[in-house]
C-alpha cells in the first residue's frame, strides 16, 4: 500500500543573493535584447550561448516570482511570416553534470514589449521541476510579432547562475485527432458552475469564474504571470481563485473574503460542467479529453468527472478521475502553468452523449482551465513511473567501498484505448564512461487499456562496483506497438560513488518546519530530524553538515548534533529511544550572521571515548540529526534545509520486499523525525517516514576513509533555495 501524507504547512518564499562578481553579460537589459533564430524545427535549430553570471536586474521591473532573476539576460524573437497556430517552441538546454558551468534551472519569461512597464504575459522555473521549453501560441502572437524572452537562473546566487543555450523552433502540428473543443472565448457560454463555501451563505460567490485574459492574480499570495498557456489564452478562461476569495488579495487577511476558506482537513468544492455532447456518429476505438492548465496547490483535490448516457436513456452515475497528484504538483510549490493533462475518458465513445466536468476541492490557492478538447484515444502510449513512483539509489553520493546492492521497482501505465502486448519494463544503470552495469527486463506482458501495473519488483539486485563514477539509472517501458508518446517512457536518476560524503540529496530545494498543529498549545517548537545511512565498512567521522533557511531568526539560539548507532532490535521500524546508543555530538549556536541556506558543518565529539576518533561500524545503520530543543513557545521556528529532489518511497517499498524475501538482510530508512507534543525532546521515539518520503533534510555526514580523495560534492548544489514551510501562505 502507497501513503501520500499531507504537511499542514504553506510556504513561504527566501532569497539568497551572492557576492561573487562576473563580467556583466552583453544582453544584461532589455534593450541590449539578443535576436534568436526561428528554425523550422528541432532538428534544424540554431541554438545561442547565453550566461547568466554577471547579470543584474534590469528593467521591465514586472518580475514573475517576488524578486528571484535579479541575474536576467535578454532575448527577443521575431514570429516567423509562415506561423501556423501551433506557434512557436522556446527551449533552454543545460546540464551541469556535462557542462561544470551550467546553470542549475532556469526560469522564463515572456514579455510583448520592452518598456520599464511591461508585463510578463507568461512565466515559469525549471527549479519547481517545471519544463524547461514552452510554446507561444500562434493564435495569441501573430506572424511578424516581436516578443521578448527574459532568462534567469533560479535563486540568483552565484553558485546556481552559470552557463546554457537556447534555441527557438516551429512547433510540430498536433498528433491528436480533435473532435470536439472549448476555447471559452465567450466565456461561461453554455456550460454551467456551482459551488459551496466554507459558511454557507456564502455559497454564491462559489463557481468557476471567467477571465479574459487567462490569468488569476487578485489573491494576497499571487504572483505575476498566473496565466494558463493554453493556445487561445488570449481570449480567456475559466478558472477559481481561492487565494482571494478567502483574503480579499490581503496578506493575513484570513477567513475575511467572499468565501473564505474551510478549516484545515475540509475544501470548499467549485464545479464547472460542461454541455451535453453528442458523441454517437464518433466512430474511435476512445475517447480522452485534453486540457491545459495552471495551478498552485495547498491541500486541495482535483478531478476529472464524465458520464454517458445511451440515445433516449438515463445519465451514468459520474465516473471520478483524480488529477493533479501532490507528488506532481507540490505543496507551495510555484505554480505550474505549462501544463496540458490528458484524461482517458473508459467508455465514453460506446454511448450516444457524454458530458464532463471539473471538481475542485479547494483551499488555497487556485485552478484555472483553457482549451478543453475531446480527442481521440491514442491505441498504443505507455508511461514509466507513474505518478514519480520508481526506485532510486538508496544514496546521491557514497564513497567508495560504501556501496551495498539494492533493489529497484517502477510502476508503468497504459494510457492507451488498445491493450498493450509484451510488454516490458528495463532497468539499466551505466557509469559516466558508458560502461553498463547492470540491464535486466522485468516482464509484463499483458496491459489492458487504461491499467497500472504496479508494485513489482525487479528479480535482480542492483551491484554497483567499487569504482568511482556518477551512475545514471534508467527505467525503459516498451511492448510490441509503437508507442504514441515516447518522452514519458523512461524516467532516470543519478548517484555519485567517490568522495569522503555520505549524502542523501543533491541540496536543498526548501526548508521544513513542523507546522503548529503537532504541538501542544503553548508548546515549545522543538523537534529533530535527520537522515539514516548504512556504512558497508568501518568508516572515521570527521563532521556533519547541515544547514537552516532562516539563520537571522535563529541568533542565538542552539542546536544540538547527534550521531546515534540504531538498531530495530524489535523489527518495528519505530527508533525506540532504548534502541539508539550516541556515538558522537556537539552544540552550534546560531550568531545571526551565517549566510541563509547555507551549508554548515560542525565537529562531533567523542562521547564514549572524548578525545577519540567517531567510528561507524561496517554493517550497523545510523543516523545524523539536527535537534532543536526550544524551550518557550515564542522561541522562534527552526526551518531546517530540506530537498523535494527525489522520492524515496518506491526504494522504500523495494527493500521491504526485498527484505521479506530474504533477498537482503536490511531494510531502507531515509529521513528521520522527531516531534514531542510538549516540546520535550528528551527520550522520545523518532518516526522513519519523517514528513514523508519526498522530504529529505539536508543532513550529510563527512568521513575520512584514509585512502579516498576523490572531491566531495560541489558547493555550488547545495544553495539551490525554494519556498520555506510556514504555518500561512506568504509571498
């Protein structure tokens, strides 16, 4: 059984900025703006150096996220005189583990004029792990159109500006097969809303709401560019703005808007539901409907809803989709506007009509819709990890000798209208030369249409050399036919073996706090975290780093770094404080003055024999932690460093079932958690699941392995900062 578990915080948003200074880029404002090439298409585009070390803000002064590109450079494109309504694609390439001096992520922006007034028509970061190209519409941007792109490495710090390429070409002509569409270029038209409020005299300024210009940006915690990018975005769409309807656009206004949010654990519900269509002359083997969307999610649920109804007969009960999982889309994360969701409609083409619809359980912060298309389900498209639930390694970065073989285990989805055949699933994982090492197919044969397959496990354990690389692991599906949509058939990961680390991330992409309804009230805000790792061989401690996103708060305040040797003697998979022996640990007080979200390290003393070396076991686990023991409830909230890179709970449920088939002699931990309802950190339990598996602190331990000197992890990754946890939305 897969948990998804929901952390009552909302987020908030830090900057970093660094002082370290490059030659200013040619192209650093607007009007200095770089012409790009349009190339017929992908293969044939002409692609342009650009850097973003050096740069600095410039004008237009509209920025897309609060202040984050202040490291802009500037590009304008003209829309080629031949420009069919599928528009044009604009794509950035880059890649650090190839090129040392890439970026780590971009964003983008779209701007129809140069002026210090202009505004962002459209935006996007790569650092949500949004996509890194997007297409401009031709039916909104006309042939001859000059348009400008603005580009900027996410988190301007100098450790993440860097070095990319961007190329512009044709977009390809659709593959689908419409058969019907709405564009809501006249609004509501005859499609209808309804919706309920948190008090129900409230419930009329519930529904789907119309807007003109296909962007929601009137709530307290909106940022510019909230617009949905679907191909006739020009002419508006339909959507729901929970932000405002519970604060009036005002920060900390809470529960004062025209229908305010319900308490944490309820939704408000908005549904939009569309005509009777007529679907009896379609003659295809299915039928799925297509969106696009744009959306930034708190605690809310959305679905896809349809039913049918033979000529002259009674509707079908609605048949209930969810969309938009959390593992998708994030909580807090920055909005997702790039966005086209397919929806295989089970059955719909065997009846005379059919009609959709949209659900919204809301709570913050909206959900807006554009170019609803029913098209005809492709035959054959299968996807690997499906909803990012595939095995990673269970490290990013290990030294060598430190490796210990792991199982691996991916979900895959048929998506298609035909039942797939011989179908299969590889895993192959090779070395930075190319060499593989290891390729073995799991076999699935049969997959009948609009089915998961999931939960099995690959027969093979994963060995990894003691060879120092970075690996790249990869899950390929593939059966008999070819397949519709081949970008979704394989999903990677990548570790590093080399170094004197033990790492569970690559980073960090937010901070963490535990929010104020796991303590009592008037509870100091303490709690632990940190991760597990299981040394194969006897390893020397030389320090643990760590890191918090709001040091400034923090002056004077202290922690306590522990390492604890634990073993689950009574196999609960619970860190039973009669279970956990200290090995090593320390104090840090905070002064106020260390860079936020930057990478802190501290050295453990020797508890059991002060004076010598902290020794790890071969064979034994342990576990690094960060303790904040508060002791007032105006204390202020430790916002620990954390990474949403990658999600351990496939590797989780791998070994699980590896280890009850006796094929390893362990199981899997990743981050660990302590809360105290008190505040009284003093033997507790610690959870393994810690705020669940796609949060993993930024807790690593440095050892030296007397005859390892391959480089650590590169500083620059680990300054990436992204929306912090807090208990109220904020900018």
């Amino acid at each position: 059984m897969k948990v998804t578990l929901r952390i009552s915080s909302l987020l908030f948003v830090l900057i970093c900025l660094s002082t370290t200074v490059w030659a200013q880029p040619s192209n650093n404002n607007c009007g200095t703006a770089i012409q790009l090439p349009v190339g017929a298409d992908e293969a044939s585009v002409v692609l342009t150096n650009g850097d973003t070390r050096g740069a600095t803000a410039s004008p237009p002064a509209n920025y897309c996220f609060v202040n984050d590109h202040d490291d802009d450079v500037w590009y304008r494109i003209t829309l080629p005189a031949n420009v069919t309504d599928e528009g044009i694609v604009v794509r950035t390439y880059f890649d650090r583990s190839v090129i040392p001096t890439d970026v780590l992520a971009v964003g983008m922006a779209i701007y129809e004029s140069c002026g210090a007034t202009a505004v962002a028509t459209h935006c996007f970061s790569t650092g949500d792990g949004s996509i890194d190209a997007f297409t401009v519409s031709g039916l909104c941007n006309q042939a001859n159109d000059v348009i400008y792109l603005r580009v900027w490495s996410t988190g301007a710090t100098a450790a993440s500006q860097g070095t990319f390429r961007v190329g512009v070409y044709n977009a390809p002509p659709p593959e689908d097969i419409t058969l019907w569409t709405e564009t809501f270029g006249d609004g509501l038209g005859d499609w209808t809303t309804v919706g309920s409020c948190s008090n129900p005299d409230s419930n009329i300024n519930g529904g789907f709401n119309y807007y003109p210009d296909g962007i929601i940006d009137q709530g307290a915690y909106a940022f510019t560019g909230y617009r949905v990018s679907g191909p006739s975005w020009c002419d508006g769409a339909m959507g729901y703005d929970s932000d405002y309807a519970d604060n009036l656009g005002v920060q900390g206004n809470f529960g004062a808007g025209p229908c305010p949010a319900p308490p944490q654990g309820s939704f408000n519900q908005q549904i939009l539901t569309s005509p009777a269509i007529y679907v009896g002359d379609w003659d295809v083997a299915g039928i799925t409907m297509t969106f696009y969307q744009a959306l930034r999610n708190f605690v809310s649920d959305y679905y896809v809803e349809y039913r049918s109804k033979n000529a002259g007969g009674d509707w079908t009960a609605w048949t209930q989709k969810e969309i938009n999982p959390e593992a998708d889309f994030p909580i807090n994360a920055r909005y997702a506007a790039f966005d086209k969701q397919r929806v295989a409609l089970i059955g719909a083409a065997d009846y005379d009509s059919l009609q959709v619809r949209f659900l919204y359980n809301d709570n913050y912060y909206f959900w807006i819709i554009d170019d609803v298309s029913l098209v005809e389900t492709e035959c054959s498209n299968t996807k690997a990890g499906e909803s990012n639930f595939f095995a990673v390694s269970p490290w990013v970065a290990v030294p060598i000798g430190q490796t210990y073989d792991y199982p691996v285990i991916a979900d895959i989805k048929n998506l298609g209208a035909c039942t797939q055949t011989n179908v299969i699933l590889t895993h192959t994982v090779t070395d930075s030369n190319g060499n593989v090492v290891y390729n073995t197919d799991l076999l699935y044969g049969t997959l009948v249409q609009d089915s998961l397959a999931e939960n099995k496990s690959f027969p093979d354990l994963v060995v990894i050399p003691d060879v120092g690389s970075i690996y790249t692991g990869d899950y390929f599906v593939h059966q008999d036919m070819a397949d519709f949509d081949s970008t979704d058939n394989t999903v990677s990961y990548q570790f590093r073996v080399g170094g004197n680390v033990f790492a569970l991330e690559n980073g960090s992409t937010t901070s963490i706090t535990p929010a104020d309804s796991e303590w009592d009230p008037g509870a100091p805000p303490s709690f632990t975290y940190g991760n597990y790792f299981r040394p194969v061989e006897d390893a020397e401690v030389m320090s643990i780093s760590w890191g918090v996103s709001n040091t400034a708060a923090m002056a004077n305040q202290s922690v306590n770094i522990h390492l604890f040797q634990w073993t689950d003697t009574n196999g609960d998979q619970v860190v039973q404080d009669a279970e956990r022996r200290f090995v090593g640990s320390t104090q840090y007080t905070f002064t106020g003055g260390e860079p936020a979200s930057g990478l802190l390290t501290s050295t453990l003393e020797n508890l059991n024999f002060p004076g010598e070396p902290i020794i790890m076991e071969g064979g034994f686990g342990y576990i690094a932690m960060v303790e904040y023991q508060a002791f007032a409830a105006t204390d202020p909230k430790m916002f620990l460093l954390v990474s949403q890179e990658r999600d351990y709970s496939a590797l989780n449920l791998a070994f699980d079932q590896a280890f009850d088939a006796g094929l390893v002699d362990h199981r899997f931990f990743a981050s660990i958690l302590g809360i105290a309802n008190d505040g009284n950190l003093s033997e507790i339990d610690y959870s393994t699941v810690g705020f669940g598996f796609t949060y993993v602190p930024v807790v690593r331990i440095n050892v030296d392995l007397g005859v390892n000197t391959n480089d650590e992890l590169p500083t620059e990754s680990l300054i990436s900062v992204f929306p912090n946890s807090a208990l109220r939305p904020a900018p």
